[in-house]
C-alpha cells in the first residue's frame, strides 16, 4: 500500500498521479455537505448566483458531524454513504469540484464522470468517527445552521486518512 | 402490582443511551482483535487496527463512537404486574432520547415528516418503541442506536412457501454482499423469518440484540446462521469494503410461525458500531 501526504488544493498532476488503493493522509480546508446542502447548492448553481464554495481548491466531505462538546473543537465525525450523493455531483463536477469523500461504491455513472472530470473519489472509513475527530483542526458552520447536521461545515484537517476509490 | 416510577424508567434509558455512545458491544472489540491477529489482507488490518483505536478514544475521550448516533429503538418487555406510573413508556422513551440527546451531546438525526417537510425534531424523539408484554413484575429494556447507513441497506421479501431453500440462501447472501461497503462492514445480520410482513422486520431487528455469536436454539436454524455467515466472509467483500476475511461477524436467525401461504423473510443489517444493551428494573 502506498500512502502520500497531500495538502489541499489538489493539482490535476497531483490527482493524476493517484493510483487506486493509494492511501492519501490529507490535509487542508474541506467543507462538508450532505443530502440538503447539495440539493441548495445545486439550487445556486441554477439560479446563476454565485458558488459560495471555490470547489476546485477544496475537498467536498460527505459528513455530517455530531455536536461539541464545550471546549472540544468538534465531535464525532466519519463518512455518510456516498451513493445518496449520485445524482447531485455533475453539477458540482462541472463548477470545478476534484475531491470528493464519502464511503462505499458510487454508481457506474458517477464514476465514469469523475474520471472524465479529472477528479477522484476518496473513501474514509465509516465508524470510526473519535478516530477521525482527530484529525480535525477547526470546524465551523459555514452555511445553512438551520440544517443542524445537514449544514455545510468549513473544516481544516490534518493527515485526514483516506483511499483513492475512484480516479 | 408492582409500582416503577415514570422517573426511574427514564434515568435507566438515558444513561443506557448515553453508555452506548461510547462503549460498543465488547464482543465486536474481541473479534476485530481476533481478525487482526489472522487477517493477512494489509488493508483490512488498516480497518481493524482503525476500528479498535476507535473503541479505545471514544471511551477515554467520551467522543461518539459514530457521528452517526442514530435511531434510538427500545424493545420493553413489560411484565404483567408492572404500573407504570406517571408518563407512557412512549413518552418516557421520547424524553430519554431528547435527554440523552442533550448531555451527550448526540447528534439531531430525526426529521418529524419523513417525504414533504423532513425537518429536523432537533432532539432525536421520538424513540421507536415495541412493547411486548410478559409474565412477571419486572420491565426488561433492550435499547440500541441503530445508524441510518446499515439501515438503508436492510430488505424484506415475501418468498413463496415453495421457494427451495438453497434460493432463498443465495437470495439473502447475494443481496447482503451487493450492499458492498456502504453499511460499513464488517456487518451483524439479524434475519426475521415468518410472522407477517410488518413482525418478520420486527424480528429481525430484535434478532441483532441477541448475544453476538449465539446459536439459534433449533439445529436446522443453527446450521443456516453458520452457513450464511462463512459465505458472507469467504466472498470477499470485507471489512469497510476493503477484503480479507471478515465481511460479518455474526448472522443471528429469528422466526415464528406463519400463513400457509406465506414465507416473509426480512434481512437488518447492522454495521460494527454494534451499540444495545440490556437494562432491567
């Protein structure tokens, strides 16, 4: 197994350098989005307003983190399925998104089009959210509190554990 | 008649749920270890070693063991000289999850209507309750966080009494194994056979809160349990998706009698964040 130390934003040399199976310790600021965020996202991107996120210089972590406790600088945190996410990516590959994380197979499809958009596919491990709570340096809402769970989080992570699953 | 305070009922739930957030089934923590010590599969040790580290932190930091906390089930028995005094098991069990929900601090992951509106309850009730009641003066409370990924992945067939065994098998094992990583494996099965469309899913359910790793207590149950989890484990999916040697950890089988024209069949999937326990007052 081969693992690399990558700094968010990913270059298209950098991700074309991954091979399947690498493991990647990631570091930089992500931002995570789940069901919710994705559908007002996409609804931005419709309405021709502009995209709060710079997609192509972060990673999109499919999460939704529980709550802090005081003097914790977040909670448990770990990957949510990523197939719920299919039918919301084109949009978000096509605004410039390379990194997405997430866990478990994406639709033949989706990965036909990350492949096709440059970008990659990364899994984390589901359940093993103290583990990866760790790995977190700041996390902040960033849009939408009143999705609770379902807003989009801005995060700064640190050698975040992750695989290449699709390129 | 036996009196239990409304009050006492809800402390038990809540630091029940609250036990549960940070400590799983040891159980799992012994066979991970085990796999660990017989997996060669590099990536694999990668998720047990992972796994186990998890355990480890979110007991001593008091962190979730998943973000994902879940549903909060409850399965009460409740004996037939027990009055309940005060609030309904229902209402006891929605404040427990709301409470628990609170200190913990877990995380908000109900909607109050599921297709339209779906927003948030923001304090995790209500708690999905099943009652039984029993013989005796005593209330036995079964409560698991069951995630919703796992979850997704569950299904339910109505068989037809003539389906051969040996398809109905492959049914359950292909469907379970087409799942892949998304119901973060290594998995427990529970599978409900019989009943009626609506008690088979119930069952089922009830079957991942029994002992992890027993055996049914009729052999032809025993043998099918055995059977479905080495092929679980020898077609390798494995854990989180990645190989080796350890796909499910447990398959436990319960059944009940059934129509003559019936042969319900419902598959929960459980992930390895095997959180229940047992209180009893």
């Amino acid at each position: 197994m081969r693992q690399i130390s990558l700094n968010l934003p990913l270059d298209d040399r950098q991700i074309s350098d991954l091979a399947m199976g690498d493991k990647i310790l990631l570091s930089g600021e992500i931002y995570s989005a789940r069901d919710q965020a994705h559908k007002r996202l996409i609804q931005i991107l419709n309405n021709h307003q502009p995209m709060p996120i710079d997609l192509a210089k972060t990673a999109i972590f499919y999460c939704g983190p529980s709550p802090r406790r005081p003097g914790q600088i977040c909670g448990a945190i770990g990957p949510t399925t990523s197939y719920r996410m299919d039918a919301l990516t084109e949009p978000l590959l096509h605004e410039g998104l390379k990194v997405m994380i997430g866990k478990g197979e994406r639709s033949p499809e989706i990965g036909k089009l990350i492949r096709e958009y440059g970008a990659v596919y990364l899994t984390t491990f589901g359940g093993i959210s103290a583990v990866l709570s760790r790995c977190i340096v700041s996390c902040e809402t960033f849009l939408w509190p009143e999705l609770g769970a379902e807003a989009v989080y801005r995060m700064v992570v640190d050698k975040l554990p992750c695989y290449v699953a699709i390129k | 008649m036996r009196i239990i305070e409304d009050s006492q009922v809800l402390e038990a739930l809540s630091s029940a749920i609250q036990k549960i957030t940070y400590h799983c089934d040891p159980r799992i923590t012994e066979q991970i270890g085990r796999a660990l010590e017989q997996d060669p599969d590099e990536y694999a040790r990668d998720v047990y070693q992972a796994i186990l580290q998890n355990h480890q932190i979110s007991a001593t930091d008091q962190i979730p063991l998943c973000q994902d906390t879940g549903s909060t089930v409850i399965f009460a028995e409740l004996g037939n000289e027990v009055l309940i005094c005060g609030n309904t098991l229902q209402e006891i069990a929605d404040q427990a999850a709301a409470q628990a929900a609170q200190s913990c601090p877990l995380r908000a992951s109900i909607v109050s209507d599921p297709l339209f509106k779906r927003i948030n309850s923001t304090n995790n009730s209500p708690a999905i309750l099943h009652i039984q009641q029993v013989r005796g003066d005593r209330l036995k409370l079964c409560v698991t966080q069951k995630g919703g990924g796992a979850e997704n992945m569950s299904f339910l067939t109505m068989f037809t009494p003539a389906t051969p065994l040996e398809d109905i098998r492959e049914s359950i094992i292909q469907s379970i194994i087409d799942t892949g990583s998304r119901a973060c494996p290594p998995l427990v099965i529970g599978i409900g056979i019989g009943g009626n469309f609506e008690r088979c899913a119930v069952l089922a359910k009830r079957a991942l809160l029994e002992e992890l790793g027993r055996a049914n207590p009729i052999a032809e149950y025993a043998d099918l349990e055995r059977d479905i989890l080495q092929e679980l484990n020898s077609r390798g999916c494995g854990a989180q998706g990645m190989g080796g040697i350890l796909t499910a950890i447990a398959v436990h089988i319960l059944q009940e009698p059934c129509h003559i024209a019936s042969l319900p069949i419902a598959v929960n999937i459980q992930c390895h964040v095997h959180r229940h326990i047992e209180v009893e007052l």
